[in-house]
C-alpha cells in the first residue's frame, strides 16, 4: 500500500476495528482489532496481502497510535454504488435468497 492512501490519525473515533494503520517509519501494515481496557491499549494484528494474521498481535496505547501510526485513508461520507444500482440479474428471476 502506498503513503497516499493513509492519512495521519487525528482522532480517537477513527481507530475502530478493522481499520488498516501502519507505522510512519516502516511499511507493515496492520488491522486494528479492539480495545483492551484492562491493558489500556488496542490490538493490532498483522495484515499483508489481504489476510490478517491472528495468531501474531501487538498492544498498543492510543498516544502511541496517534503519534507513530497513520490510518487508511478512506472516505466515508460517499455513497456505495453497488447499493445505489439496479437489482442483480438473479434477483430479477427469483433466484437469489
């Protein structure tokens, strides 16, 4: 993934789970996973070429993600077009459940 599709992370609301962060300095990225509150972190699990690898996580504090971390870049205020088009062709003939 390349710099242009994260963002730096200027919020608290956006570390939500299943959000994409990678580091400032490195180009691992990782999948936000929840919140620990007994830890006083969140999980981040790796994350390379579309799979998340859970058997491998890292706790990280929320001034720690905010400072050394950018978030995926994503817009979430436009409309999905899949939702926005006409039926599928299954679901014309009845075939779709």
């Amino acid at each position: 993934m390349k710099n242009n599709q994260f963002a730096p992370i200027k919020d608290a609301y956006q570390l939500v789970q299943g959000a994409k962060i990678k580091g400032i300095k490195y180009e691992e990225v990782f999948e936000m996973g929840g919140y620990d509150p007994d830890k006083r972190g969140y999980t981040i699990y790796p994350f390379e070429d579309g799979i998340k690898f859970n058997d491998f996580s890292v706790i990280v504090s929320e001034k720690e993600l905010m400072t050394h971390y950018v978030i995926e870049d994503l817009n979430v205020n436009m409309p999905v077009i899949e939702a926005a088009q006409e039926p599928s062709r299954l679901m014309q003939l009845g075939m779709a459940s």
